[in-house]
C-alpha cells in the first residue's frame, strides 16, 4: 500500500508558501552512534528486547534512551518544551506553552488551542539532552490530533540549528486536500545540494507518502527511521516506506552533525484552521525509543564523556573546533607531542601551524564541516576568546580543563605583538571607536573583538583591555581601539555612537506596533552585515535569528535591537502585527 513518491512538501523550518532558514553552520562528525558528541549522554537503558516496535535483528542493536511517558509529569532531563531553537517560529504564528503539554495515563499530549486568531501548541524536543547521528534507529508510537490547519510532526534537525538538513520521521499534513489529511503519512528528508550546512539556496526536500489503510487521528501507529552512513530509511509498523541512499544527501545528513528530535504541532502553516470554533485536539504519544548501531551503551554522565577525553596517551589524536555561537572564535593549542598537522591540508579555513609542529591554532565562525588537526600527546594548554567547543577524537572537551593558568596562553610565532607592547599597536589595521560627545549622560560598553585588539593614546585609567576584550566608559569624549579580525560584540547601557574604521555602524531597533497585540514576527532584509546588539534601546531575544543579511525575531512587550556593518535596510515585513523599526532613531 505504498505510495509513489510525492513532491516536496513544506516541512517543520519552512512555510507551505515559501521556503526560507537562515544560514547557519554545524558541525561534521563521521561514524556511529554519536551520542554524546555535544557533551550531553542519553540514559543508557542497555539491549533488552522490546515486544513492540524496534529495528529489524534488535540484537544487533542497542536501546540506549527510552521514555513510556508512565510518570505524570515530563521528565525535563531529556525534554524541554518547545522547538529546540524557542517557543515561536517566524513560519506561523504558533506559540508553544508549557500548558499545552501534559503527561496522564502514560501518554505524551501535545494540545492545539487558540485565543482569537492566536494559535497555542504544545511541543518538546531533547535539543542538548539526547543527541544521535547515524547508526541510529529512533521510533515513537503516535496517534495524531484531527484538524485542518494542525501539521503534527516527528522530527529531527542539526543540534546548533543548522537547516537544512533535517529528518522528518513522520508528518500529517492537514491541508484541506481530502481522506490525505487523515489517512496518508509523509516521509522527507531536506539537505543541501551543495551538501554544506544551513545552505537552503540549494535545499531539496524528497520524499514518499505512505496509506497504512486507517485514520491515523483514531489509531496509534509505529513511525520510525533508521539513519545508517549509506542510507535513510523510513518504517511504519515495522514496514519500509520510504528510502534515500543518495550519496549528496547522505554526506549533506553526516556534515550537519548529531541531530536531536522533537514532537511538534504547528498550526496554520500547511492548512488554515476554523478560528470561529474551539480547539483541544491533542497528538498522543505512546513512547519514543533510541536504538544505536555501535553495539555499545553510552551509560557515561556529561563528565565521564569529557573528562576521559583531557588525559590523552602519546598515540595520535584529532582535534577540531567549532564556534559555540556562529560568531568568529579565535583559539590556539599546544601539544605535549608536537607532530601537529593540518588534516585536510588543502584546507580554506584560517589555520596555522607553527614551524615546531607543537602549537596551532586559527579563527573560525562555522560550526560545521570543520578541518582539524592531528597530534600526538597531550594538550598542554588552551588559548581561545568567544565560544568554543573542542572535541578530541569526536568527543567533546570541556575548554577550561586545557587551559593552563599559569602561562599566558600559546600564540601564534608571529602574533607575540598582541600581548602587551603598546609601542606595537599600530600594527593592527583596524579602529573601532566608541563616541559619547553627542550626548549628555555616561556610557558603559564592552568590545569584543576576533584576533587582536590594543589600546591608543584616547584611553583613560577606567578602560582596560583584557584579551580580545575592552570595556570602559565615555562621558563628553571618545574611546578609540585598534583590532585586528572581526568584531564580535558590542555592548553599551547608555547612548553613543560606534564607529568601526570611521564608518558608522547602525543601531537598528525593532518594537511592536503602538496598534498590534501579542507577537509580531517580522524579517529585516539588509544588503550589510547585521549582529546582534545589547543596548538601552533594546536587546536581541536568543530566540531571534541572525543572518550574514538578514534578521528573523519576534517583538511582544520589549525591543529588539541589532548592529547594522556597511549596509542600509532594504525591507521590513511583518506577520501577526506590525512594528516600528529605527535606525539610529530615525523610524524607517
């Protein structure tokens, strides 16, 4: 009773009228069974047989997470309530409360109601809890909530949020099309042609439907995927429904890293529902399982995966980095062994080795499809600034245990000028100045930059520089930095201009309309570089997404705001509401 393959069809990132995420990167881990590669393991719950469900020669298999929902409330040491980027999309306008969800006669409720023409949901993922990668088999037993307009999903994406890739499990799509709505499951995966994380100008999204022959809003159903190196496939009751052994989608799935899954209702992206009635529908989840392929159980707790990892024997090992936040993160290592090489060496990343073999290093603002580097030995000591993860061998590395506090940190051989001689400053190619004449009150600001940043001869006693750091006050004058790489972070509580090589940088800030109610979501489309910005006239939420051009958020009581590099506003739009956008405090 399989269906042809069907058309793509919007997923859980995009809206049913356009497809749209904003490019962010990930990290690539190869092999089977990462669970624990963010630092976080699941509950290891060993091999025993299950009497429903599971993978196909279960004894090759290992059940390594599991929850039967028996308790009477969700267990938030593998959950949070939510998608796992927050509680809004900027694709509809559901909300998910912490209401909506309810745990009673051994079922996870997902509920779907609305205030006015405010739809609530609920919704729980294990985003930094559970984690997998392929050599996986996860599974849940579900039965759908009715109603045109609700699009229940089981799924599963890139644990920084890269999009695409992405695994939908299963979706119901309620679109007003007919018996589809209640009776046909569909089974996607969404990747990037040119297979590099967050690329969605090269998304494609195939996949199958599939008629198990009753109303899957009336009965339970297994749904369930096995993601192997070399394929994707889908299972409903135990039956195959739908594969991909696409070599591009395959190293497209294994570049975006460990996924982490949700159960989702979103509502009023495929379909329209009826706003005149009342709601309650619930999606009813059974149980969801975690099967790994290595033939290992990951029992070890957060600290057991990553301190093992510190303590490293004089055979070769391998270590990348990501930025923890998308921002660029500069950092150097030194190793006990030496031997370090670049791995790949053809590489277009910002890495360095120096000529001793024994310290590297470099900056990068990806979080994916990383190079790295092979060493033998220790690491000795750790030098970095902003975010950072570490992973050694494909295990995560808590960064603090590798610093040596008692040395300076390595550098670079040619990058010693960025300790402290002053007299050097004027070697750092850029200026970043911090202007309060233009106003009566006093300023407070941090600066973060990439590589390298110095004080000049505008600095006072009450500014200092700590790193990559500044942080000061300017009252009736001016403070002026040199640096070297990219600014990271601006932070002021009080007004004043910033100017980055005597080029203004714009302060955009973005509030709910004076006649709008509720959320508002809103994309801001620039032809700059855009950042997020923590001023007096408004923060960014960390629900709200930046991109090299362009912002997606949501604005309710408070104000948003966003540094704006080399560029002007092309377009505000809005759904939900309206807003008033300024820039410099001038409204657009």
């Amino acid at each position: 009773m399989r269906d042809d393959e069907c058309p793509d069809t919007p997923d859980e990132e995009t809206n049913a009228k356009s497809l749209h995420c904003t490019r962010r990167n990930l990290m690539k881990l190869s092999g089977a069974g990462a669970l624990t590669a963010l630092g976080v393991s699941s509950i290891g719950v060993g091999s025993a047989a299950v009497t429903e469900g599971g993978p196909a020669n279960q004894d090759e298999w290992t059940l390594t997470f599991e929850d039967d929902f028996d308790g009477d409330s969700l267990d938030t040491e593998q959950w949070s309530i939510g998608w796992g980027w927050g509680t809004g999309t900027t694709m509809s306008p559901t909300e998910v409360v912490e209401r909506n969800v309810d745990v009673r006669d051994s079922n996870l409720y997902l509920k779907g109601t609305h205030d006015g023409d405010q739809p609530y949901a609920g919704g729980v993922n294990t985003k930094n809890k559970v984690t997998f990668g392929p050599g996986s088999y996860y599974e849940a037993k579900i039965k759908f909530a009715r109603r045109e307009g609700f699009q229940n999903a089981f799924w599963s994406k890139p644990n920084t949020e890269a999009w695409p890739p992405e695994i939908d499990v299963v979706e119901l799509m309620q679109d007003g099309s007919g018996t589809d709505d209640t009776h046909r499951s569909r089974h996607h995966i969404h990747y990037s042609t040119s297979t590099e994380p967050g690329d969605n100008s090269t998304h494609v999204g195939p996949g199958g439907g599939y008629t198990p022959g009753d109303d899957l809003t009336e009965n339970y159903h297994i749904y369930g995927v096995e993601w192997q190196e070399d394929r994707i496939t889908h299972y409903v009751d135990g039956e195959a429904v739908w594969e991909s052994t696409d070599s591009t989608a395959m190293q497209a799935m294994q570049n975006g890293g460990v996924h982490y899954m949700m159960f989702s209702l979103n509502i009023d992206n495929v379909g329209t529902p009826d706003y005149s009635v009342p709601w309650g529908e619930e999606v009813a989840i059974d149980w969801v399982r975690l099967w790994d392929h290595s033939g290992t159980s990951s029992d070890s707790s957060t600290t057991d995966s990553t301190t093992d990892t510190t303590s490293q024997t004089d055979t070769e090992h391998y270590l990348w980095a990501r930025s923890g936040d998308g921002n660029p993160v500069t950092f150097a290592f030194e190793a006990s062994g030496g031997n370090i090489g670049i791995e790949p060496q053809d590489t277009t990343e910002d890495y360095w080795v120096a000529e001793d073999g024994t310290v590297a290093g470099g900056t990068t603002s990806k979080t994916s499809s990383l190079p790295g580097f092979r060493f033998t030995g220790d690491i000795t000591d750790l030098r970095f600034d902003g975010d950072l993860d570490i992973y050694i061998d494909n295990s995560p590395v808590n960064t603090a245990d590798l610093v040596d506090d008692s040395e300076p940190g390595p550098y670079r051989p040619s990058d010693q000028s960025q300790t402290s001689d002053s007299t050097q400053t004027t070697t750092l190619p850029n200026t970043i100045t911090i202007d309060g004449s233009g106003y009566s009150s006093s300023t407070s600001y941090t600066v973060s930059v990439s590589d390298a940043l110095a004080e000049t001869d505008s600095i006072t006693s009450e500014d200092s520089v700590s790193g990559t750091t500044a942080s000061g006050a300017v009252g009736a004058g001016s403070d002026t930095y040199r640096f070297e790489g990219d600014v990271t972070d601006i932070a002021l509580d009080g007004p004043a201009d910033v100017y980055v090589n005597e080029s203004r940088v714009d302060l955009l800030v973005i509030r709910r309309g004076s006649n709008s109610n509720g959320t508002v979501w809103y994309l801001v489309e620039t032809d700059g570089a855009v950042q997020k910005a923590e001023t007096s006239s408004g923060v960014a939420d960390s629900g709200d997404d930046v991109g090299n051009s362009k912002i997606h958020g949501s604005v309710k009581d408070d104000s948003d705001a966003y540094w704006l590099f080399d560029g002007s506003v092309l377009d505000v739009s809005t759904y939900g509401g309206d807003v008033v956008a300024t820039l410099n405090g001038q409204e657009l």
